[in-house]
C-alpha cells in the first residue's frame, strides 16, 4: 500500500491482490506510526473499516469505480457527519456537524474510504500549518521543518505515503503552496468548479476545494469525484464535469505555448536553486515541443496587498457566526450577553484569526471602505484583466509554485509579511479565479521545488494534460522522504 497512487490501487484491487479491508488496515497502521508528522486531527478507524466492507461487497457485486475501497482524507475544514470538525481552531474543537460537506458526499459516493480528518492552520490561515491549536504538522522530508499550509495535515500524508490521496482548500495557495513543499502534486480548481458547501468558510470570493495526490492522474480521478453543480453553493459553476482521467491523453506537450511571466522569474526574496530548479523544468517542457514564451503579468507586485485586504474583509464577516451561542467554544460562567461574546471569541481564537479579524472589519468600516476594500477590488479586477490578456498568447502559465523550500518551524512564525509573501506566486490566481496546479520539479538542498501551471477559467483539462505529460518525462513526483529524515 505505502507510497502507491490511486490509480495503482485500483489496478491492485480489481486484479484481486488486495481488498479495501487490507488497505485501509494499512493505512491505519501508517498513521499510527507516523504520529510524530501531526498530520491528522482526528482519525475514525471504526467507520472507515465498515466503509472499507462495503466498498468490497460493492466490489463483488460488480459495483466498483476507480475509487471504491480507496483510502482518503479530508481536510478538517470539510463538515463530516457525527466527526469533529475543528477547523484546526479550539473554537471548533467541540464541533460535530450534522451533515456532510458536498465533497465529502461525492467522495463517499465514488466508493472512496475516509480514514480521518487532516491538520491545518486555524481556520486556513496560514502557510506554514504552524497556526493549528493542535500544534504544527511536521514536513516528512525533513522533521525540522512545516510542510507549508494551510492544507499542511493533507499534504504531509500524501508525502509520507500514510494515504494516496487527500482534499485540501486554496484561498490565496493552500493547497499548491503545501505540495510544492512536500514534494506532492495539487490542484486548486477554477472557482465555482467544486461547491464550497459545508466548506467552513474564509474568504467566500477566494476559497475553492482541491485534491492532493503524488501524480496529476491521481488529480484528475479526484477532481472527476469532487466537481459538478450544487445548487447549495450559488457560486458553483454549471459547467459540465470531463471525465479529466480519459481526456489526459488529449494534451500533449506539443506545441503547448507556455507563458513565463517576467514578474515570477526575478521576484524579490526568490530562492537561486528554486530558480533553477523551475527553468530546468521548463527546458524539459521545451525538449518535448511546448513552446516557452516569456509574457507580462504587469500588476502581479499587487496580489499580496490586495489580497490581505479583501481576504481579511471577508473573513471578519464570516467568522463573526462563532459567537459561542449555537457552537462551538463558549466561555466559563458568563457574566452577561456581552461578555459570553468577548470572552468566547478571545479564548476560542488564536492570534492569527485575531489579526485577520481586526484588519478586516477596519477595512469594512465607515469611512473606510471605499479607500480599503472597494480600491482593493478595483485592483482585483486589473490583476484579473493581466490574466485574460495573457491568455490570448498562449495556453498555459508556467513558473515556480513558491519562492522557497520548505523552511525551518518557527523561522517565520513571529513575522506575519515574510509568512505572507510564501504565496506571492499563489495569490493573484484566487484572486482571478483560474485553475492552477503545483506539481514537483526538482530539489534544492534536497528539498522539494513545486512548478506552478496556471490554466484559463474551466480548463482544468489541458493544465490536467500538461502536468501529465511533465510526468511522464520526469521522475521527480516518484521521490519519497526517508523515513529516517
Ligand atoms: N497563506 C494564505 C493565508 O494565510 C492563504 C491561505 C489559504 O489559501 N487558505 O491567507
């Protein structure tokens, strides 16, 4: 089981060499000997055995899909009926939803196994998973340091082999950012392409739900399960879902126009191996007959600030439902209404979702919109149109997924703009609501370097394509932590 993707399993399952019973027993057993990772909140053996049972009668019944029997995990900001969901936040540490997350429910559906909930910072945000009130998720590849985040739980155990694949959600690069770190490959759909209900909301215009997996096939079986219309989410697209697995093929390389943006390639903060560890990917792609290109994304030095004003605006209002009267934590012996709310939210939030709080609701005030919050649309919307232009040049936008390796924990924990700008790369693809995928492109200082490839809206497809193409050329999504890093 260890370290084999989901399209292995399946083959291994429908030749009858192993049962779902016995991967999921495996997996189990894994994360229980990776304890030390903290990639996972909770884990549910009981109800994942009994759905392991009956993937396999569905298997004898003749009933299975590419899915059915697999082992999974869902970020812990996914609603799992009678399963806490805390949203990596002592605010949720009480909380068991009622009902099932859309994806979630598709997931189940397809025939694939949840084995537990994975780790995150508090409420997503985050990019190192160093924010969680359940301590931070360590990196396989070197103990030392965080795997990235906020989806950090997720991708460290797809890295450690613990599980095939996993969800995970990206605001401003929560799910690319983690598997750039961890040597994975991860995909944040184009917004509206998976339904955010019973997604624990962040920032409602940027949050899109992904899946994590070491290759782009196993992406591409995942995504096929998770997309499709919700008419619980008004923002869920209509768009008709591809069979993304079968239209891999219909991608080649070949004569690929690949954008490289002048802005990503001499950031500032931008790490020299990481560099070269992207333009030799790049040449790969070249040697194969796409057709590199360099392009202009002109507003690209305004992501980070715009988005630190409309993600914080947003989230200020959405966190203000956790007030300590229908869920979650409630404060000792209230005095009155009033201090029910402020205790409740001082004890139940950490200092990041504090921070985010109280810039946001400025941002919203009085007075203050139209220069904050309404500009930072305004700006939106140039960085949305760099995009759109580009893309009447050419298919794809390649570059690296983030400006370093992993870094060590604690390095960036007490300096809110260094932990911010590990998405400068990440953030303006939210912010246009394009699709992006972050897959392994070589090592520095034997750590994992993550390829950014950008797509148009809905063309989940052709950056499905091209990804796997790259990995049929390389090896670099086959390399695994030692176990004794
Ligand atoms: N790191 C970014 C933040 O802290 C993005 C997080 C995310 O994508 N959820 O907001």
């Amino acid at each position: 089981m260890h370290n084999r993707t989901i399209a292995e399993l399946a083959d291994a399952m429908a030749r009858g060499e192993c049962s779902s019973v016995e991967l999921t027993e495996s997996a189990l057993a894994a994360i229980d000997s990776a304890n030390d990772l903290n990639a996972f909140v909770t884990v549910t053996p009981e109800s994942a055995l009994a759905q392991a049972r009956a993937a396999d009668d569905a298997r004898r019944r003749g009933e299975a899909g590419v899915l059915t029997g697999v082992p999974i995990a869902h970020k812990d900001i996914f609603c799992t009926t009678g399963v806490r969901t805390s949203c990596g936040s002592r605010m949720l540490d009480n909380f068991v939803p009622p009902y099932d997350a859309f994806v979630v429910e598709k997931l189940r559906r397809a025939g694939a196994v949840m084995v537990g909930k994975t780790n995150m910072d508090e409420f997503a945000m985050g990019s190192s998973n160093e924010t969680s009130w359940y301590g931070p998720v360590r990196n396989p590849w070197s103990k030392d340091t965080v795997p990235g985040g906020s989806s950090g739980g997720s991708a460290a155990a797809v890295a450690a082999g613990l599980v095939p694949a996993t969800t995970g959600t990206d605001t401003g690069g929560s799910i690319r950012q983690p598997a750039a770190l961890t040597g994975i490959s991860g995909l944040k759909p184009t917004y509206g392409r998976v339904s955010r209900y019973g997604m624990i909301a962040f920032a409602s215009s940027l949050d899109q739900a992904g899946p994590m997996a070491a290759t782009a096939e196993d992406l591409s079986i995942m995504l096929t399960a998770m997309a499709g219309f919700d008419r619980r989410d008004s923002t869920c697209a209509d768009e008709p879902v591809t069979d993304y697995r079968a239209a891999l093929g219909n991608h080649s390389l070949k004569g690929l126009r690949v954008g490289l943006p002048r802005e990503y390639f001499n950031a500032e903060g931008m790490d020299a191996g990481v560099a070269m560890a992207v333009q030799q990917a790049i040449e790969a792609l070249r040697a194969a007959g796409a057709e590199p290109r360099e392009i202009s994304l002109p507003n690209s030095g305004l992501a980070v600030p715009v988005y630190y004003v409309i993600a914080p605006a947003e989230a200020s209002s959405n966190l203000s439902r956790f007030d300590g009267v229908r869920y979650g934590h409630r404060c000792a012996e209230p005095r009155d209404l009033e201090d029910l709310y402020k205790r409740s939210r001082g004890e139940g939030f950490g200092e990041e979702v504090k921070r985010r709080i109280m810039v946001g609701t400025y941002a919203l005030s009085a007075g203050y919109y139209d220069a904050y919050y309404l500009k930072a649309q305004q700006v939106r919307r140039m960085i949305r149109d760099d995009f759109a232009r580009a893309f009447e040049q050419v298919d794809v936008i390649a570059g690296p997924t983030a400006p370093s390796v992993a870094f060590a924990i604690g390095e960036k924990a007490d300096d809110p703009v260094q932990m911010y700008l590990s998405d400068i790369f990440t953030i303006a693809v939210n912010l246009a609501g394009l699709p992006a995928v972050s897959i392994p492109a070589g090592q520095s200082d034997g750590l994992p370097v993550g390829m950014q490839l950008i797509g148009n809206h809905f063309d989940e497809a052709r950056l499905l394509g091209a990804a796997h193409g790259f990995q049929q050329l390389t090896d670099w999504h086959k390399q695994r932590p030692s176990p004794e890093a």
